[in-house]
C-alpha cells in the first residue's frame, strides 16, 4: 500500500527584477541583492527535501535532508545577522533573520516530530488525521511569517522607490507547485486510508471468525466509503488531472461492492463453526458410544459445510483478486501523479 503522506511546507521567498534608479536606490538595491543571495542555497535544498519526501518512504533518507536543509538556514541566518543595517534602519534585516529563525524552529522541532509520527500514524485513520494537521499547523506558521515580512519588503520597496516583482525561476515555480499538488494529494489521500484501515478491521474480524464484530464493521466499512465517494466528488481535479480522484473513486466502490459479497462468507463462517463443532463431538467420542442423532447432526452440517464452501471459495477469491486490480490502480495513480507534478529531477 501506499503511505506516501507527509505534507511538506515550503519557505516563501521574496526574490525580484530589480530595475535601476537613483543612487540611493541603488544602494538598495544592492542590499536587497545581498539578502536575496541567502537564500538561493535554501531553495535549491529545500527543493531536494520535497523531491526527497515525495518520492521516497526512506525515512532516513527524509531526514538527511531535512539536516542539510537546517544547516543551510543557520548558515543564512549567521550571514544576515552580520549584515549592517541600511542607512542605521535594521528593521528589513531583522525581519529576514526573524523569519529565517522562525523556518529553522519548523524545520528542527515541528517536522522533527512529524517525522517521528509518521510510522504511528498509520495504525490508524485519527493518528493519520492528526499527523496531517500538525504538518498544516506547521505550515501556518511559515504562511503567518510570510505575510509579515512581505510588508517589511513592500515598506522597504516603497520608501526608496523599488519596483517588486513575484520571482518566475524554475526553482520557485517547481516549489510553488509542489506545495499545491502535496495539499491536493494529502486530501484524497486521508479520505483513501479512512476506508483502507476499515477494511483492514473487517478483514481481520474475518479472520478471527468473529461473527458478533463483522456486521459492525461490514456497515462502518460502508457508511465510510459512500461518504468518501461524496467528499471526492467535492473536489476538484489538479490543474485539468483527475487520475487521483478517479482512482480513489474506484477503490472505494469496490469497498461498497465488497460489503455485498461479505454475507456469503459470514455465512460460511457460521456454517464452519457448526461443522467443527460436530466434527469436534464425533473425533473425541467412541464410534459406539455415538447416538443417531449426534451422526445426523454431524452428517448435516458436513452436507451444509461441502455446499456451502465451493461459493466461499470462489467469493473470496473473487473479493481478493479485484482489491488487488484496485489497490494496484491506486498506487499506480499515486506515483504518476507525484512524478507529474513533482518531479524527481
């Protein structure tokens, strides 16, 4: 199964075409340029984490980068801390050294611990909720300290008469991107594993021949399912691609489909019971101590056993075949859409 999960935030840089003015623009022009250059080097890493979490379950490798992305903002933040302020004002170099901390606090305590949720978080659909809302909450976070230093920069702009420019380089296209298709993907994604961990329970209640706990969860399995079915068809396709919906669409119909066909092995279940309990009766019991009624009992459920397990056995088959011709569906449309647009490269 896939459990390719972790929404990643991505640090919003403020870079421009700059055009020339006067000499006092100039100037600040320059020491614009001089804080843009901090963070060339934490997009391109920040670039790497995000190919790296989009496209890998290697939790170490996850991680390796996420370290290599930290130095690189501590490095920045010492760069821009040893700035001098522009003509004695300190507020735009101060507000860039808050918000470079504030990334590397995300970065080194809020996504160290998601990173750490990750494998409880898939034991169940609440653990995953919750594992998905830290990362967004962590997002919030960088979103906030955006916003505020992107007004320190339009103040600056605007009080020595600099014309600011939303940056165009493939670097932040890619990352702009990125950011978009992992929040798309993560909300198909929780609606998916709500009803994949039902299933699982039902499958395991199956399992035990739990008879008492099917129902229950044969109606959870559905009831989530149907309601998944009508989230989806809420959401929108990503930028004209609707491969993920589709294909969560069609897992989650066979699930409903499935709930259907569970009775007949319920059915066979209560039938086995019956029949191990009179083969029970009949193995512990001498031939001659046996009354006609326990043989025709035993012979009974026997009968009923033999009728009823050649339909078991092809309804189980069956269910079992077309889960794997869904869930191979999925996880196809999973790396398709992250390799379209995420890129590897």
């Amino acid at each position: 199964m896939k459990i390719n999960s972790a929404y990643i935030g991505v640090i919003l840089i403020l870079l421009f075409s700059i055009p020339s003015y006067t000499q006092t623009s100039n100037k600040a022009i320059s020491y614009l340029n001089m804080i843009n250059e901090q963070y060339e080097d934490i997009r391109k890493e920040m670039w790497n984490y995000i190919k790296t979490v989009a496209h890998s379950e290697d939790i170490s490798q996850i991680e390796k980068k996420r370290i290599t992305l930290l130095q690189t903002v501590g490095k920045s933040i010492n760069n821009v801390s040893n700035m001098q302020p522009f003509n004695n004002d300190s507020s735009l170099r101060d507000s860039v050294v808050s918000f470079l901390k504030l990334n590397f606090n995300v970065l080194n305590e809020d996504f160290a611990k998601i990173i750490n949720m990750k494998e409880i978080a898939e034991q169940s659909y609440d653990q995953m909720e919750t594992y998905l809302l830290a990362q967004e909450l962590a997002n919030k976070k960088l979103g906030i300290a955006s916003a505020k230093l992107d007004k320190q920069y339009k103040a600056f702009a605007d009080k020595y008469k600099i014309t600011l420019t939303d940056n165009k380089d493939s670097i932040s296209i890619k990352l702009n991107r990125s950011r978009e298709a992992l929040k798309y993907y993560n909300n198909i994604y929780l609606i998916f594993f709500e009803a994949y961990k039902q299933e699982k329970h039902l499958l395991e209640r199956l399992e035990e021949d739990n008879l008492n706990a099917i129902e229950p969860n044969l109606t959870a399995l559905k009831n989530i399912s149907e309601e998944g079915i009508d989230k989806l068809e809420e959401i929108n396709h990503f930028k004209g691609d609707n491969s993920l919906n589709a294909a969560c669409k069609k897992l989650l119909n066979f699930y409903i489909d499935e709930t259907k066909k569970i009775p007949i092995i319920s059915d066979f279940i209560k039938v086995k019971k019956e029949y191990n309990k009179m083969a029970s009766i009949i193995e512990s019991r001498n031939k001659d101590s046996l009354t006609d009624k326990e043989v025709n009992n035993y012979n009974e459920a026997a009968k009923a056993y033999n009728k009823k397990v050649n339909k078991f056995n092809k309804t189980r088959d069956k269910i079992n075949n077309e889960r794997k011709i869904y869930m191979n569906i999925w996880n196809n449309s999973v790396d398709t859409f992250l390799s379209q647009h995420i890129p590897k490269k």
